[in-house]
C-alpha cells in the first residue's frame, strides 16, 4: 500500500477516533453528572459544650449511635498524616478514584491471583459509608466509584476527608475518630499519641474483629501494620513506631461525658434542632461538684437527694449546675431537676425582707424588734424552737433567724411588696391561693434554687439584681436594683457573722440556712466577693426527711462547695461610701432606735408625694424639694439608707443630694411608718 493510499485513511481514522472519546467523555461526564448522591449532611450527636469549648454531654443519634461532628482542624496533625499515608496517599490529587493504585492493585490480583492491596480512596470509602453500600461485588464496587467521582464535583477535599472523620466506624455503635477517641481513650482527638492514632486508622477495616476490649491480639497486629506502613513512608520515625508499639492498648470502651445532665437534657428540649449548645458552665467545677453531690449521698436516707448551683453574681452566669446527687436513681427520683422545681424557701427569704426595710428607712441593723408573740388577723407565727426573746436588734434577729422580727417587718412593708420584690428580681414565685400573705416570709410560698441563687446574687452585687443565665446568649444587660447598696451590704455583713458549728471553717463568706414546714427541703444559701452558691437537701416527691435542717445538712455541703472553688473565698466587698453603717442603737434617729409598725393604719401612713416615683429631677438652688403627706412628724428622711435630714416637723424640706445618678428616697414618721420612692437626679 502507497503513502498517499494510507493517508487518506489515517485523516479519517483520527478524527473518528477523537470523536468517538469525545462522546465517550462525554457520555462519562453525563454517568458522573448525573449521580443520584445519597444525603451528605450527615446526623450527629447533639452536643452541650463548657464555656471552653469542652463536651459536658453527647447524645445519640437517632438510631443509637455515637457520631460527633468533626473538622480536620479539630484532629491531631500526625493522625490525618498517618491516615493518609495508609489509606490515601494521593488523596489531594486524584479526582475519586486513584487510577495508580487500581492498576497496580490489578497488577497484583493477576500475578498473585489474590488481592495484595486495595485500590478504594478515602473518597470511595466515604461513598460506601454515605450509603451503607457492599464491598463484595463489582455492582458495588462501581457503585462506588460513580459516587466518589461525583462526591469530588460537589464537595472539597476537606469537606470529603471531614465525613470520614465522622463516618468511619470504630467499634460497635462509634462512629467517627472523635466517638472513637473518647471511647477507647478518654479523650478528644485533638492530642494523640502515634499509638493512638494508629489504632484509630486500623479500626474502620474492621470495626467488629479489631476492637481491643474484644480482640486484643487483631488489634495489636492492625496497629502495628499502620506504624510500620508509616515509619517506611517516613510519617514517622523508626524509634516513634517502636515506642508506639510499646504502649498499652485499650481494655474498655470508656463512658461519654455526661455532666450536667439535667441542664443538658433542658437545652436539648428547649431547641431539638440545634446541634451544639454552648454554655457558661466550667467543666472542672461541674464534674468536681458532682463528686461532692455523689459523696453527700452517702450520709442521707434511701430516697433523698440534693442540688447544687454555683453562680458568678456579677455576670449572672450560672458556673456549675447538679440537678440531682444521682441522675439515674428511680428511688430518689433522680431525673427530677431540683435546681429548678419550686418548692418551700424556708427561712431563706428573710434577707429579702431585712433588705427592703433596712432600704425603705423603716429599719436599721442596730434598730430594736420585739421578739413576741403577735397574731396578725388570724395568723399567728411562732419561733422555730418555741421561745420569745423580747426585743432583739434585727442584726441578731436575722442571725437567730427568728421568725416573729421578720412578720413584723413584712407586715409594715406588705407582702404585696415582697412578692413583687421577687418578681421585679426576674424570680418566679408560686402562692398557694394567689394572694400573698405573711406566711410568704416563712417559706409559705414556691421558689427554685435557682430562684433562690439569683436572689442573693443581687444581695452579693451590692443590691442589683441580674438573671443566672445558663447559655452564653442569655445574658442580661440590664439589671434592676432591688435594694440600695447600703442595704445590701448591711444584710450581707448580718449574715457573715452568723455563728458556725466548730467543725466549719471560719471563712469570709454570708450564709443563710432554711428548713421548710415538715423538714421536707433543708436549704444553705451564700456568698462570697466572688462566687454565689445554692444547696437543697429533701425528696424530690415532697415526702418529708425526719429531722433533717438547713444548718445540719446542707450548710457543710455549702461550704464543701466553696472549697472547691478556691483554697479560700473571696473576702467580701467593702462597705459602699454614704451609708450609717457604725452606729449603736443610741446613736439612731429616734424612728429608728424602735420598730413601730404595728402602730401604723394605712389610712394616716405618710406618703412622698414630691419627688414622683420613677421621675428625673434637675436639683435648684437649696437643693432638691421633698414634700410628705399624712404621717406624724417629727420626719426623718434618707437617701439611700443615709440620713439628710432628721427631726423636721415640716412637710416640706430642702434636701442636699449628690448627683448625678439614682436616688432611692424614703421618709419615716414618729411612729415608724415609712414612704419611699426612686428617681434620677440629673
């Protein structure tokens, strides 16, 4: 045949050729294009994180398995690098399928008649794992690999090597190096020994024949095919992959973190869909703290439990939350959150009271009370031992926490104003009937612990109250004042001096105890300059605990609690400027030296009626107007706790402020009524 004969038949021939590739790339692009790809977002366990970032709690997924959401930026270096030298060393570069190691595997089965090595990418992996796909025939294999080329067009590499990080089964019902590394380590994957991460990369062959608890000796020689394939690649060196195969393996899957559970099991609720909830608790603290609530158990009968809440007052974020002493105890009711079930204050509420009087200018902490027996319409409170005292000052009533004082007290403010005290706190309150009456001061009403912990937070932050808030976007900006700062720190050194047992430390903190009708909750409240926190004692049915006391039982654990959170508390804050805190009886006003208030009718009770409550005043010349209605003089007025003018028998007075700011202005008669109102001086 002649050159110019084959010519023409080579001009035709290419063309053909490279048109029929064409339609064969083509033909392929359209097979690869045109993959039905299985769901890529893939469930992951719901996880509740610290305040650092670290998992208190996971849950499963909805089919019972453990599957954490990972990135390749939250796995150790030597571990990705080890993976893919063993599993993937071209992974970065091919599209899918590795068309090197195919041949070669090929290669192999023809000469070996065998398979020696496998050809399937990460990638491929990931497409059998996405689909839950066969190994075992060539449908299945070509399966595969029509996934894996289009996973390559839809997904980065990073986003790939990610769902294997999550995908790859390690044991059972694990799933994922991070399900795997708290499994069979205790620990994230962020960190790991090349011993670690070698087991990690051997375990996805075979999940169910290599898990160390069941098959040590599979185990032992997976792994060290992986350090041996990764000191010949120079991954690492000879001597790591000698010492690695030194290292201990596993002998037990550990238990998932699962700290918090009853606040864990909130948010969840709270929001199903999300898929991490972060929070304010400190992981070291919350699992310390359960220890303690564990421990305490031991000196408690059969059915009962405890809380405990630690908060930092001046943010409001709750630090640490135990919602029982044994989450899964049927006996004592153990998945009932008491941190949030409202039940009986006791005696815990009496601050609260001392509070506002020692605000409102009708008491002071040095003013006489008349421990006696009263009876109010009906009511007729009695001390918790059965004794009068006669008159007490109300620092030593509130120390003695005796309950006649403090319904006196209640009584000249109204229990109206208790109750809204609580509310315009942020903290619920349940009254039995509705209507507020004077047993709300002895524990005749519902408040959480939280409720409680919130409550002596704005004692501790100077009288401002702040919501305890669990999750970092909850926080509040904006808080309320509840009492003046003179009165807050009164009522908090009342408390730091209440007498302890020998067997407690003589620590800086205020504390005060209460125990519900029937001993059925034992309460301890405190704080010190940095830290607030709650402990309740009872059954979490409401079944009454013989003999048990705020003082006994829950006030050791308070303090246990304290000294897991510093060798030594906190001192507490100094006292605030402008206030009449060293004074004896004698050297009060004369409303002040003896409480009054069952002399009062509201009819005649006396009333500020300038300035108005919630105005903004601009001070004249001679200082600010305040004018009194009703009342019987001689007057004593103070601005926040602090006399500015005592004896007048005027109705209206010039009073000298310091300003700018808020002012809380109060007004006691002769008989020891008192008024008040709050306003800007501007």
């Amino acid at each position: 045949m002649s050159t110019h004969e084959r010519r023409p038949r080579l001009s035709v021939a290419v063309p053909a050729a490279l048109a029929l590739a064409l339609a064969a790339w083509l033909a392929f692009d359209r097979w690869v294009a045109t993959t039905d790809l299985p769901p890529l977002a893939v469930p992951t366990s719901v996880e509740v994180l610290a305040r650092d970032g670290r998992l208190l709690r996971a849950f499963t997924v909805a089919d019972g398995r453990w599957r954490l959401g990972v990135a390749p930026k939250q796995v150790d270096a030597g571990y990705l690098a080890m993976l893919l030298a063993y599993e993937d060393r071209r992974f970065y570069s091919h599209h899918g399928v590795d068309l090197r190691s195919a041949a070669r595997a090929a290669v192999q089965f023809v000469l070996h008649g065998r398979v020696v090595s496998g050809s399937s990418t990460l990638t491929m992996q990931v497409a059998r794992l996405l689909e839950d796909g066969a190994t075992g025939s060539w449908a299945g294999k070509l399966r595969q690999v029509r996934v894996a080329l289009a996973l390559e067009r839809a997904l980065s590499k990073d986003e790939i090597l990610a769902l294997y990080l999550q995908l790859a089964p390690m044991g059972g019902n694990l799933e994922g190096v991070r399900a795997g590394s708290l499994a069979w380590f205790g620990k994230e994957p962020e960190r790991l020994t090349e011993a670690q991460a070698a087991l990690l990369i051997a375990l996805p062959q075979a999940p169910g024949l290599r898990a160390p608890d069941d098959h040590p000796e599979a185990a032992l020689e997976a792994r060290t095919r992986v350090l041996a394939r990764a000191a010949a690649l120079g991954v690492i060196t000879q001597e790591a992959a000698a010492a690695a195969e030194r290292e201990a393996l596993p002998t037990a899957r550990r238990p998932f973190p699962s700290l918090a559970p009853h606040l864990a099991d909130r948010l969840r609720a709270a929001e199903p869909d999300r898929p991490v909830h972060l929070t304010t608790l400190d992981a070291d603290l919350q699992a310390s703290l359960e220890e303690v609530a564990t421990a305490a158990l031991r000196d408690l009968p059969a059915q009962a439990t405890l809380a405990l809440l630690v908060a930092d007052p001046d943010s409001g974020a709750i630090l640490a939350s135990v919602g029982s002493a044994d989450y899964t105890s049927d006996a004592r009711r153990g998945f009932v959150d008491m941190t949030q079930a409202l039940r009986s204050p006791g005696s815990t509420l009496k601050p609260l009271v001392y509070g506002l009087a020692f605000s409102d200018g009708i008491a002071h902490p040095e003013t006489l009370l008349n421990d006696r027996p009263e009876e109010y319409d009906g009511y007729a409170p009695q001390n918790f031992d059965g004794t009068f005292r006669g008159p007490v000052s109300a620092r030593e009533a509130l120390r003695a926490s005796l309950n006649l004082p403090v319904v006196a007290l209640a009584q000249a403010l109204g229990p109206a104003r208790v109750l809204a005290a609580l509310r315009q706190a942020g903290i619920e309150a349940q009254v039995p009937g509705g209507t507020p009456g004077l047993a709300i001061t002895l524990g005749g009403i519902g408040v959480s612990l939280q409720g409680l912990v919130q409550l002596y937070a704005a004692i501790a932050r100077g009288g401002e109250a702040v919501a305890l808030h669990a999750t970092p976007g909850d926080a509040k900006t904006q808080p309320v004042r509840l009492l003046t700062p003179q009165a807050a720190w009164q009522v908090a050194d009342i408390l730091a001096g209440i007498r302890r047992v020998a067997a407690l430390p003589d620590w800086p903190l205020a504390v005060k105890t209460g125990t519900s009708s029937g001993h059925r909750d034992a309460l301890a409240l405190g704080f010190d300059g940095a830290h607030v926190a709650g402990v309740w004692v009872g059954r979490a049915d409401g079944t009454p605990v013989p003999a048990i006391t705020g003082a006994d039982v829950a006030t050791p654990v308070l303090f246990e609690v304290f000294a897991r959170l510093s060798a030594r508390p906190t001192p507490l804050p100094p006292a605030p400027p402008g206030t009449l805190i060293v004074a004896s009886n004698a050297e009060l006003p004369p409303p002040l030296r003896q409480f009054g208030a069952r002399q009062m009718t509201v009819d005649d009770a006396p009333k500020v009626v300038f300035p108005p409550d919630g105005a903004a005043i601009a001070p004249l010349a001679g200082g600010i107007l305040a004018r009194v209605e009703r009342g019987q003089a001689p007057f004593t007025w103070f601005a926040d706790g602090a006399p500015v003018a005592v004896g007048s028998y005027e109705r209206e007075t010039r009073l000298n402020l310091d300003g700018p700011g808020f002012v809380t202005l109060s007004v006691v008669d002769a008989a020891g009524r008192a008024s008040r109102v709050s306003f800007e001086l501007q």
